[in-house]
C-alpha cells in the first residue's frame, strides 16, 4: 500500500467518566448542563479528568460545552451562599453570566493540553469546541429521538439561529476563539440540523474571507444512529446523512466539514455504518479517493457494552435483549479491528477516534496502545 491512512485520537466520555468513582457526580434533575454544570461547582474536577485523557494518549480534548447553552445558565439557580458566583435564593445566572460560563471551559481544556505539551516538550494536544445537538439541551434530553420542541426547531431555519447564537458566545471572545482548534457539532439526531449547521459554518466561513480572517477551525459534524435499521432517530440512513454534509453547489474546500463522522452509537452497527459512508462519500465525491475533497472519518462509539441509557431516569440498565450472548469482545479490541480495516480500504484522508459514553482515560490508553502494537502498513498514529 502506497499511502498510510494517518490516526489521531479523541478524547473519551466526560460526562459519564465524572459519574464514575472517584468523582461518583450526581448532575442536578433541575438542570440540563448535566457535566457543563461542573463548570459552575467544580472546575477543577473539569481540568483533571481532562488531563487524564491528555495523559492517556488523547490528541484532541472536547470542551465540556456538550449541553451548554445560553438557555440552560440562565434557566440554572445559582447556589446559594457568599462568592462570585453565588446568588440570592432562586437567582439565575444573566446572560452575560451564562456567555462567561460557557467561555470558562475552553481554558480547562486547553490548560491540560499545555501541560502535557511543557512536561514532554512537545506541541501538546488540540482543543474541540463540543457543541451537543439541540435535542442535548432539552429536559429530557431528546437527541436520541429527534423529538424537538417547539414547533419551530423543527426547522432547518429554527435549528439554524439556534446553534448560530451558541457559536457567537465563543466567537465573539477573541482569546477563547484563539485557544479552538476544532469545533464538533456532535449526536445531530435530524437531518435537518445537519443543513442548518452546515449554513452556520458556511456563513461563519464567508464572514472571516470578508474581514480578511484566516479561517483556521477544523470541524466536523457527527450524527447518533440508535435504530436497529441503522437509521438516525428522524430515520434518515448513513447515506443521506452524508449526502446532507457533504453536498454543496459550492466549490470551496473551507466551506466543507474537515471530518464526518458517528458517535454515541452502538459499537456493533459501526463497521456498517463506515461502509455506508464510503460509499455515500465516493457518490457524492468521486471515486478517486483520498482526493482532497474527502474528509476525515470521525468515529467515537459507546462503550456501554450492551446498557443503555434511560433519558427518563437518568439511569444506565443493561439491555435485555443482550444478556442472552455471552461475553463480549473489550471495546478497545473491537474497535482497534473496525479501524484497522477502515484503514486498509484506504479511503479517508484520515482518521480521527475516540470514546462517547461509558468509555474513560484508560478505554482510550488500551485502544491507542492496541493500535500502535499492531504496526499496520495501513495507517500511523499521527499527532495532531
């Protein structure tokens, strides 16, 4: 093989590795930040679970930004008490407050990849805005269904001026736009959110040529696919999912996501989901690939391993339906395979992989240790 697909690594699952022990969170039933509520009672639990995924090989670190929104500070109660940031009984945070809020993660984030970066003496690990789907600020979180409410975000208009505003929090602030290297729209459950993201960006992208800007972020947009048809939760397929991404009537490379991917999915559908990607991508790319238009591959799965989570209860329970098969492969062994054979059809221009839920710093050591044993002519761990 002439050409190497390169590897990079991503980060695993903030919010259920701060469930785990020694953290052991409880995220308040009145608030929808879930682990961007660790922002306001704890930082610093922020900044060493970070670190731990740095430690762990990760290359690229996700802000915990995921269900933060400018809704969901200003809907949240400050705690009570003295301090900066405590409030009179029933006080919420003004929207000023909440943009601030909302800044403060990218900093952890980036703090973890800089020191990594001084004790080795290296570039350091990248930073990734992570901006969860709008159905990932509702209560209960609905990006796992595409119940959207109301009416209006139904829309690729509504979703549009929706994520646009969350983005401006970020944008607007020049040293925290400085320390993002990528921006992940992530768990898009509709179709209709992929084209409203896809203005979002392609709108961002002609206002920074306009002023001269350097438009430097990467970024990628990643969809859930919880059906057992391989469908998204509006029943979308892979192939219109990618279509939706990728197709454009413009010819700018900028103006296309670097990445495409899948997360938050069941390990067992992944390997057919990438086939129906490739072959949605070389339909709407061309077959020539990796040609620069094709992007890189984004795949973060679960590592729940049969359970689910009950959006109702906030609860993991096992999955009847699977108690029934016996043992199962390590998740880190299962998709070290998946990647490794992505990488000998040698179609993307890269890959970049990770954990979502139930998949913590030391799910992310074993797969990269796993990938780097297998000394692949397909693929080389690349840093980002």
């Amino acid at each position: 093989m002439s050409r190497k697909t390169p590897i990079r690594f991503l980060d695993g699952g903030l919010g259920t590795t701060l469930e785990a022990p020694p953290h052991s969170a409880k995220f308040p039933d009145e608030t929808v930040l879930w682990s961007s509520h660790f922002l306001i009672s704890s930082p610093a639990t922020l900044s060493r679970v970070h670190k731990a995924f740095v430690d762990s090989g990760a290359d690229i670190i996700l802000t915990a930004t995921y269900q933060a929104s400018l809704q969901g500070f200003t809907a949240t109660k400050k705690p009570s008490g003295s301090g900066d940031q405590k409030g009179r009984e029933d006080e919420t945070y003004s929207p000023q407050e909440a943009a601030a809020l909302m800044r403060s993660a990218v900093p952890l984030a980036k703090q973890a990849c800089s020191a990594k970066a001084a004790a080795d003496g290296d570039a350091g690990g990248k930073v990734a805005l992570s901006l969860g789907a709008y159905g990932a600020t509702m209560q209960p979180s609905t990006e796992y269904s595409g119940d959207y409410r109301p009416e209006s975000m139904q829309t690729a208009k509504g979703l549009s001026d929706w994520h646009g505003e969350r983005l401006r929090v970020y944008k607007e602030d020049k040293s925290t736009w400085n320390n993002i290297d990528y921006i992940s729209f992530e768990t898009l459950p509709v179709v209709q959110e992929i084209h409203a993201v896809k203005h979002v960006m392609t709108t961002h992208t002609r206002d920074s040529h306009q002023v001269d800007e350097v438009h430097d972020k990467k970024w990628w947009i990643s969809c859930v696919f919880p059906n057992d048809d391989l469908t998204m939760p509006d029943g979308t397929t892979a192939q219109k999912a990618v279509h939706a991404m990728l197709s454009s009537e413009v010819v700018e490379e900028d103006e296309r996501p670097w990445g495409i991917g899948i997360n938050c999915t069941d390990i067992k559908k992944l390997h057919q989901l990438i086939l129906q990607y490739e072959a949605a991508a070389e339909n709407v790319l061309g077959g020539n690939s990796p040609s620069k238009l094709w992007p890189w591959l984004v795949t973060y799965p679960d590592g729940a391993q049969g359970s689910v989570y009950n959006t109702e209860t906030g609860e993991w329970g096992m999955n009847p339906d699977l108690k029934s098969q016996g043992p199962q492969i390590p998740w880190h062994e299962e998709l070290t395979q998946i990647i490794t054979q992505t990488a000998e059809r040698g179609r993307w221009r890269g890959i970049l992989v990770g954990g979502c839920c139930k998949t913590t710093p030391d799910s992310i050591r074993q797969l990269r240790l796993q990938l780097a044993s297998r000394k692949s002519n397909a693929y080389f761990l690349e840093t980002a």
